[in-house]
C-alpha cells in the first residue's frame, strides 16, 4: 500500500465553465507523483501542485519515447458521488504495456489507490455539467540522464487531471472514416497493443491524410497483409453485419481497450453474436453492397462509442444505416453511459467508488 504524502497549494485555480470545457484543455490544482530507482523501487509518493517539473535535457524519455500513458475518468452521479469505471483493468493494462516498453509498473492495487487518492484531492474539479467527467491521465517516463539505448535507471509514475466536457456537444453524429491502405499502425512483435505515445504519434500521418479528404478518422488494416481491420484512430471498432457483431482479436496489434472489453462482454450477455475473428476489409465493403452492413461504431474512453455512417476504401464508398446512429449502437452508449453516470444500476460490478 502506497504511503502517500499531501503537500497541497494555497492558491487555487478558478474552476472553468463547465459549459465549454473541451477536451484536455484545463488542469486541476494538483498532480500525484512517484519516484522508481533501480534497487530502490516505488518510492516517495505525492500529492504536490501542478506545476511544470525539472527534467534533465539527457533525459531518456526525450531521446528514446521510453513512456507509457493511461487514460480513464471519474464521474459525478446524480446524488454528488464520484466514481470510476473499471479502473483495476487500466491497471492492468498499464502492467503489460510497460512489461513490453521495459518500464516499472505499480501493482494493480497501488494504481487503483493512486487514481483514488488524486481524484479525492481534486473532487472539486469533477463538473456537475450532463455529460462532463474528470479525465485522469497516468503516465510513467524515464527520467535517467543517459544518451544510450538501455533502459533506464530511475523513472517517475505521474497523475494529472482535467475536466473535460461532453464529447457530443450537439448530440451523437456519425464520423466518416477513411480506411488506410498506405502507411502500417503496428506489426506482429510490436508495440501496437501497449499505450505508449510512439503509436500515436506514427498515427498522425495518416490522420491528416483523412482530414485533407474530408474525413474525421482512420481505420487502420493489418501491417503485414493491408487486408484485415484493426483500429479507428485512437478507438476500437466493432462492425454488425447480418445480426453479428465482428471485433479485431486483441494478437499484439490491437490496444485492448476497457470500452471494448466492456462491450463484448455487454453483448455477449444480451444473446448478441461477436466475432473476434479477423475480418478483411473486402467482405465488409461486399457486405455493404449486400445491404447486411447494418451497423459500425468505435469504443474508447473519450467518446464512449463514436457510430461510423461512411467509410471509404480505395475508390469505393459505403453507407451505413443512411448515416444514423444504430439502434445497438445506441443502446451500447446509453448503458456504458448509464452505469459511468450511475444513473442505471450496476450490475456488471464495474463500478469503484471514490468518495460521497
């Protein structure tokens, strides 16, 4: 159990209009920090101001992207309680991307407590807004001053929160994805599973590439055959086609997200067929001119579930259910929503409370 020490400002922050937060834009008054030393191990927990930190020029984290990041929310339930969702998998998870980026990990336990203590301190900061949530980003980086390729000798575990605001400020409208068949996400053997900033920032290209065509995002295919799905953007995706829900398997390409696995497991409760079988992008345009494509979305932590309505291959264009939301689709968001908000009893037993 970690032994964490408060040294809390005096001089407070004015809370933003929770009415135009945005996303990742504003920072609570404190952040939470853990210093690693080889031989030493986790040590020296805080709960200091947010404040920019020293970090020496040498650092690893700068030279060799040796990081890794989380990313999960607290929300404010109808009575004034804080809460998370699932909280022990980002853990989890953070466990095996760091095992792959050869980083220290805090033990599920630790994390849990970490994000729970944080999120207590800054209890003020989770809006009251419908929609609104406290947007909490772990992350851990090498800090040892070393021009090398080794991994490191110290490194710090930090928590920094933000509130953010409703994803869908105008409601939920479907994006248009553009499928790239040019640049690679991930490999087999590679990072593409781990939440590590590397990917992302090799995601840019092609999200730009999207955005000059006139779509929101990128569905990536396979590195090695350019022919099955894998990821949209920073989201999972799941395609219905003819009463089946078909998902990427998570085999080392794939991020295994919290929202996908709370999906599978939500469907396969309601009778639902799902896939995670590979799935070509060949059969899903074929599906489409069969008129068995009924239904596409994405699941993530920022937009919950984001529908598709058009997706673009090549030179071929498909249409999903005229551009509307599904109706699964819908009833995805509107229970994952229900029991993050607690406004619907949870009875998935994924709820961690934080404080009354």
């Amino acid at each position: 159990m970690l032994n964490i020490k408060y040294e809390l400002t005096t001089e407070k922050k004015p809370k933003p209009d929770e009415n135009n937060l945005g996303f990742g834009i504003h920072y609570t008054d404190h952040m939470l920090v853990i210093d690693h030393t080889e031989g030493i191990g986790w040590h020296d927990a805080r709960i200091v101001p947010y404040a920019p930190f020293s970090i020496d020029p040498a650092a690893m984290v700068l030279h060799y992207a040796m990081e890794s990041f989380e990313g999960l929310k607290a929300y404010r339930t109808p009575n004034g309680s804080i809460q998370l969702f699932r909280p022990e998998k980002n853990a989890q998870r953070m466990i095996n991307t760091n095992k792959r980026m050869c980083l220290p990990a805090l033990p599920v336990e630790d994390f849990v407590q970490a994000v729970k203590a944080i999120v207590e301190t800054e209890k003020d900061w989770v809006p009251h807004a419908e929609g609104t949530s406290l947007y909490i980003r772990p992350f851990v980086i090498a800090t040892e001053p070393h021009l090398g390729v080794r991994t490191s000798k110290t490194h710090q575990f930090i928590i920094i929160c933000s509130p953010v605001g409703a994803y869908y400020s105008t409601g939920i409208n479907p994006v248009k994805i553009f499928v790239e068949d040019e640049y690679t996400r991930a490999c087999p053997g590679g990072t593409g599973f781990t939440k590590c900033g590397g990917n992302y920032a090799a995601s840019l290209v092609s999200q730009v590439k999207a955005h000059d065509l006139g779509y929101e995002q990128t569905l990536w295919l396979d590195g090695v055959e350019h022919k099955y799905v894998e990821e949209v953007g920073s989201m999972n995706c799941f395609f219905k086609i003819d009463g089946t829900v078909y998902t990427a398997p998570c085999v080392g390409t794939v991020l295994p997200g919290v929202t996908r696995m709370s999906c599978i497991e939500l469907l396969q409760k309601w009778g639902i067929p799902v896939s995670e079988n590979r799935l070509p992008i060949a059969d899903v345009i074929q599906a489409s001119k069969d008129g068995k494509l009924e239904e596409v979305f994405g699941t993530g932590t920022a937009a919950v579930i984001s529908p598709v309505g058009e997706l673009r291959y090549e030179n071929e264009v498909a249409h999903i259910n005229n551009g509307e939301i599904g109706e699964l689709t819908h009833r995805l968001y509107d229970t994952l929503t229900g029991i993050q908000w607690g406004r619907i009893p949870d009875d998935m037993d994924w709820i961690t409370k934080v404080c009354d």
